[in-house]
C-alpha cells in the first residue's frame, strides 16, 4: 500500500488516475470489489491532506471528468457514475480539509455524522414521508424475489424501508471514514510514521456529541410519529460515532497494555460475524468512555 501511496503523490494524472480506475472497478462486481471504492477516496484524501483545497479540488473534478468519460465509452450515459462520484467525493474532500486545518479527529467526525444527519434531514424534507418512498423503491426488488417462490417478504419490507434513510446515510458516512483513515494511514507512513496510530488511539466525540446522542434516544423512545421516527434515525448516525470510539478504546487498551495485536484481530472477527451484539457492546462502550475514559484507567504494564 505504501507503494500506491508514493504514486498518488506522484503528480495529478497518478492521484486521478487511481481514483478513476478504483472507484469504477468497485463497481463492476459488488459486494467483492466495493472496497475498491475506498482506495480510490484514499487517493483524494491524501492529496487533499498533503496539498490542500486546490490540489484536492483538481483530482476531484478530474475524477468526475474521468468517470464521464467512462460513461461515454461504454455506451451509456455518464450521468449516473458522475453523481455517483460527486456524492461519494464532495463529502470526503470537505472532510479531508477539515482534518487538515484543525488536525482533529474530533472534529473531523463530528463534521462526518453532521453531513450524515443532514442527509437524513434532507430526505424527510425533500420526500416527506422517506419510508414510503423507500418502500416503492424496493417493492419491484421484493415481487420478483417472491415470484421466484420466496416467503412473504411484505413485514421485512416495510421494516427496512423504514430505516433506509439512516441505513443510506450510514454507509455514505462509513465510506467517508474509512476512506479518510486510508489516507491519513497514508500520508502517516509517508510523512509522520506511527502519526495515524497515535491519532486514532487518542480519539473520542466528546461529552457534547455524546449528550445529544442520548437526547435524541430518549425522544425516540419516548415520542411517537415523525419527530420519534427522526430522532430514532439520528440516533443511528451517531452510534456509528460511538461505534468508532469503542473500537479507538479497543486500540488505545491494547498498546496501553502492550497487548498481543490478536486481541484486535479477535475484535474486529466479532465485528464481522456477532451482529449486532457486538456493535452494540462496542458503541455503548464508546458513548461510556466520554465520561469514564477507559483508556487512561487502564494502568500501563510494569516496565
């Protein structure tokens, strides 16, 4: 990796290059290549973090130049991959400019589940009621499913178009982040090696963020109807900052401890397979750690 991090930062036409060529090829055979995409962000991040609003501006408009030219040669229209990369892009080169002037990943993900929330919030705008909107959506998806002899899937489908608005606005916020983290991981090997560990180990939301993610689920919990509804929403952004923390607690401990990284490794296979037990235990872990810090009560080991 540390090699497709020295030719990004070879010149303009390289960092476009990469992002053009890994975001569409994330494409072609989903779920295998989606994490392709997140290379592709990493090149516009690490750009944007090392050269700043300008040269991060120019590979952006370059990759959305670049993907409209794929469109054309394939035969179809480039409107679809140039929003695609306009949605995915625009967001994490705001958020690469934020961790650049304020070196905080505080900060910087806060901004991340704030774009998040706004895109909840603008759904319920913009389409009313998000769920029934949703659920016209993905009726033709389930019709064809139970034609094929598959269960009645009507209860599944009007429970899922219920949280698409947090659902969509989860994976948008977990594509920025993870994005972002390649490339300070980059930029760290590059430029400030052992940088990005100590970063993340150290991160937490804060005492603000983490009261009004117990605010908005006690309105969920206890209001009925659109404003219920909405904070439940809300509240699903923000776990997936608490989730964040959780896993920096989970980092910060082992090193803390010298621990063997098997730990992590353990973590991060529970992650995958345990849901949503273990995200759970994680995001509570990571909202409790606003006030109890874990990591600094956690005695280093005996030299």
């Amino acid at each position: 990796m540390r090699a497709l991090a020295n030719y990004v930062m070879r010149g303009r036409l390289a960092a476009i290059a990469v992002l053009v060529v890994s975001s569409f090829a994330a494409l072609l055979l989903p779920p295998l290549t989606s994490p392709l995409a997140y290379v592709g962000g990493g090149a516009l991040g690490l750009v944007t973090l090392r050269r700043g609003a300008g040269e991060g501006g120019i590979v952006l408009a370059g990759g959305l130049v670049g993907m409209s030219l794929l469109g054309l040669a394939l035969g179809d229209t480039p409107t679809v991959l140039v929003l695609t990369g306009l949605i995915q892009w625009l967001p994490l080169w705001l958020v690469a400019l934020v961790l650049r002037v304020t070196v905080s990943w505080q900060r910087t993900v806060q901004a991340i589940l704030g774009l998040g929330a706004a895109f909840v919030l603008l759904q319920y705008l913009w389409l009313g009621d998000p769920g029934q909107w949703w659920e016209a959506q993905l009726r033709p998806v389930v019709e064809r499913m139970q034609a094929g002899g598959g269960q009645d899937l009507e209860a599944m489908l009007v429970q899922v178009a219920g949280w698409m608005p947090a659902l969509v606005a989860t994976a948008l916020i977990v594509g920025i982040t993870l994005s972002l983290a390649l490339a300070r991981a980059w930029q760290s090997q590059l430029y400030n090696p052992g940088g990005f560990g100590r970063e993340f180990r150290e991160f937490r939301l804060g005492t603000a963020t983490a009261l009004l993610s117990v605010a908005l689920l006690l309105i969920g919990i206890a209001t009925e109807g659109a404003l219920g509804g909405l904070a439940a929403q809300l509240v699903w952004i923000l776990a997936a900052g608490c989730l964040l923390q959780g896993i920096a607690v989970a980092h910060g401990i082992v090193n803390r401890r010298g621990l063997a990284r098997g730990w992590l490794v353990a973590i991060y296979v529970l992650l995958l397979f345990v849901q949503p037990y273990s995200g759970l235990v994680l995001a509570l872990t990571g909202l409790a750690d606003n006030w109890f810090d874990f990591r600094q009560r956690v005695a280093a080991p005996p030299a």
